[in-house]
C-alpha cells in the first residue's frame, strides 16, 4: 500500500462512521472556535483602538517641578528646587521645536460652578491651559470651538466646559454654548463643550471640568503659587528620546542648573492612552489563548479516545491487512491520516466559526470592523496538524503492534 491508498483507504473509513467523524470534528471544532474566536474579537478591539488614535499621532511627556520632602538618597539629603514658574514654561514653549507644547497649571478640584439658579456639587475642577492643551490631551470638543491665542495672551473669561457641568447646569437638549457661567466668582462665557470621557483611566475628572485660560487661571487663583507644568506632544514616537533630551538641555539652560548638577525639574513620559489599552489586549489575549489551549488539549484527548475506540473496532481489517503484507509503518500511516483529516476537518470549521463569532462579538460591545487574523488562521491549520499528530500516533501504534493471527480471531 503506498501512501495514496492510504489516503483512499482513511477517507473511505471516516466515510462509513460519519456520525462519529462529526462528533470528533466537532470537539476538534469547539476548541479551535474558542482559540480563534476569543483572539479575533480582541485583534478587532485592538484595531478599533489603533483606528481610534490614529489621528493623535503623538506621545507626550511632562514637564514638572520637582517635589519637596524626597527623602535621602545615598546617606545625602535631597535637594529641594524651587518651582517651575509660568514665565519659564512660556519660554521654553517658545524656543522649543521638536513638539507641541503645553503649558497648563490646576487651579482647584473643589470649585462650585453657577448657572442661574443651578450649581453643581463642589468637586469641579478648575484648569488653566492654552490654545493647545486640547490637542496635546488628545481631546475633542463636541459643540462650539477652542480658545483663541488672543483669548489666552489676553486672560480672557473663556471657558470650555465637561459634560458633567453641562449636565448639572442647563436642560437636556439646551446648547452651553454662548451662555454664562459663575466660577469662583467671577463670570465666564462658555465657548466649547468637551466630549464625555466617562470613569476610565481617571478621565471622569474631565467631565467635571472646566479649562479657562492659563493667564485667567492666574488671576482667579487669588494670589495662590499654582503648580505650573509643560505638556509635550511628539509627533514622531521614535524621536521620543532626543525629544526629551532636547527639552532637558533646553529647560535646564532656562533654568540656569549648573553643570554636573542634576535637574531642578522632572520629566515624565508618560505612555499614550492607546499603549496602556495595547497593554490590556495583551494580557487578554494571553488570557484567551490560555482558554483556548485547555479547550484544545480537551480535544485532542477526545480525539485519542475515540480513535482507540476505532482501532478495537476494525482489529480483524487490521489482521486482514497485515495478513495481506500491510507493514506496520503502513498501518501507523492509515490511522494518522484519518486523524489528521478529521483534525483538519474541524480545525477548519472552528477557523470559520471563530472569525464569524469573533467579530460579531468585537461588534457587540461596539468597537473594531471585520477582522480575518491571518496569523491565528495559520496558527489553528498548525494546532490541528499537531492535535491530529499526538492523538492519532498512540492509537496508530497501537494497531501497527497487533498480531495479525490474533486480530484474525479478534470477535
């Protein structure tokens, strides 16, 4: 027998059992369906965060004072420096090239903000930033504009407003836009609404609140030291580190820090909202493909049982082939070919089924377009010639050892 009798032969046998064939393609099928399915609907999560910030094309960093009271280091006492000032940041914003920068400062989180007879609860928060603070944050005004470089060089009482303070002080369908709000005690005009960000990521802040300009800021800060601080947007990632040695080398001649001291200030880089999110569908699809291997292992020991089963079944064929001549290298052959088929035959079912449950699941719960993952296509062709492999070999020598005399007998 070669090896495409053999074929011939494992096909006509899967052919005579086919309900058992289903059954066994099936198992195969759900373990298959849960591996792919389960990472298909995060790489369309993943792609609708990718798609999503996209158009941000930027990380940032901070620039900020150092903090007081850092303890020791090394058996020395930690330097205290002086805080950034709003004049320095300005003229860092102003001679600094390899970004966009943001000079931004908080002015309280407790304020009470008024409209008419409506206030909201005192846990608003007060911002001052400038012209590019929206843009460098990353976020999307929804009704009216953002300020203008002469509302910001001029302290004018501007405000752009979070849903939340939209919410507590005017009606459901009521536009903000154009009308006054009382802040602190002094009155602002609202120009622009800010996109709902909801609680995740500590962004529930933003709906509650309200950005005025950095100079206003000032002003209605009642002579109180604001904590001024830079945020830089870098367009290019890869030029993050020379972006930040830049704004370094740049910051500490603002600075006048002496040579071979370290930095009166602190730089942090934070990672972009889509890295942090990139992190979780990570861990999930380490999780998912966890699930899908145990799924996959139950499979493949379904698959050995019932090929077992098959080699009790036909051991007087067995001793008729053998009788015939039939080696046992050609025996092992016929019993791994029809696991490997009916591997493959659920594999490529639970390939289908996977990409189809997969995206309807992404599309459910609102993110991500259609997704066909190539790779994990690849993968389970792969896993189901492997699967197919381990579970048909034992039972395959099983059958290549029988005696032929004995499996004549065999009742």
């Amino acid at each position: 027998m070669n090896i495409r009798e053999n074929i011939k032969e494992g096909i006509k046998s899967i052919k005579a059992n086919k309900l058992r064939t289903i059954l066994t393609a099936a198992i195969i099928a759900i373990g298959i369906t849960s591996l792919v399915g389960i990472l298909t609907a995060i790489e369309g999560i993943q792609s609708s965060i990718n798609d999503s910030f996209s158009n941000l094309g930027a990380n940032t960093f901070d620039i900020e004072s150092v903090r007081s009271n850092r303890g020791s280091r090394d058996g020395k006492e930690a330097k205290n420096f002086p805080p950034l000032t709003f004049d320095q940041l300005q003229r860092f914003k102003e001679r600094y090239s390899a970004g966009v920068v943001s000079v931004n400062a908080g002015v309280t989180w407790t304020a009470e903000v008024k409209h008419g007879s409506k206030k909201t609860n005192p846990n608003s928060r007060v911002q001052g930033g400038d012209e590019n603070y929206l843009v460098v944050d990353g976020y999307d005004i929804v009704e009216g504009r953002s300020f203008s470089a002469s509302e910001v060089n001029n302290g004018a009482l501007v405000v752009i407003i979070g849903s939340e303070i939209k919410s507590a002080l005017f009606e459901r369908e009521e536009n903000p836009v154009n009308k006054e709000i009382t802040i602190l005690g002094a009155k602002f005009k609202v120009i622009g609404l800010l996109e709902p960000q909801g609680g995740s990521s500590g962004n529930g802040s933003i709906d509650r609140m309200c950005l005025v300009p950095i100079l206003t800021a000032r002003r209605i800060a009642a002579g109180r030291q604001l904590g001024y601080e830079a945020t830089i947007a870098v367009h290019d990632q890869n030029q993050m580190e020379a972006a930040t040695g830049l704004a370094t080398g740049l910051m500490r001649a603002i600075r006048r820090d002496p040579v071979k001291e370290e930095n009166s200030f602190h730089i942090q880089v934070n990672k972009s909202l889509a890295e942090r999110l990139g992190e979780m569908t990570s861990a999930l699809r380490i999780g998912g493909f966890t699930i899908g291997f145990i799924t996959l292992l139950g499979a493949s020991i379904g698959l050995m049982n019932i090929m077992l089963v098959s080699v009790t079944e036909r051991t007087r064929e067995i001793g008729v082939r053998k009788a015939l001549g039939a080696t046992p290298l050609k025996i092992r052959q016929q019993f791994l070919i029809e696991a490997l088929v009916i591997c493959q035959m659920g594999g490529l079912g639970g390939i289908v089924l996977g990409i189809t449950i997969g995206n309807l699941t992404s599309k459910l719960i609102g993110v991500g377009g259609f997704v066909v993952p190539w790779v994990w296509i690849i993968f389970g062709v792969v896993v189901g010639m492997i699967v197919g492999l381990i579970s048909g070999y034992l039972p395959a020598y099983k059958a290549s050892r029988l005696d032929p005399i004995d499996s004549l007998r065999f009742e």
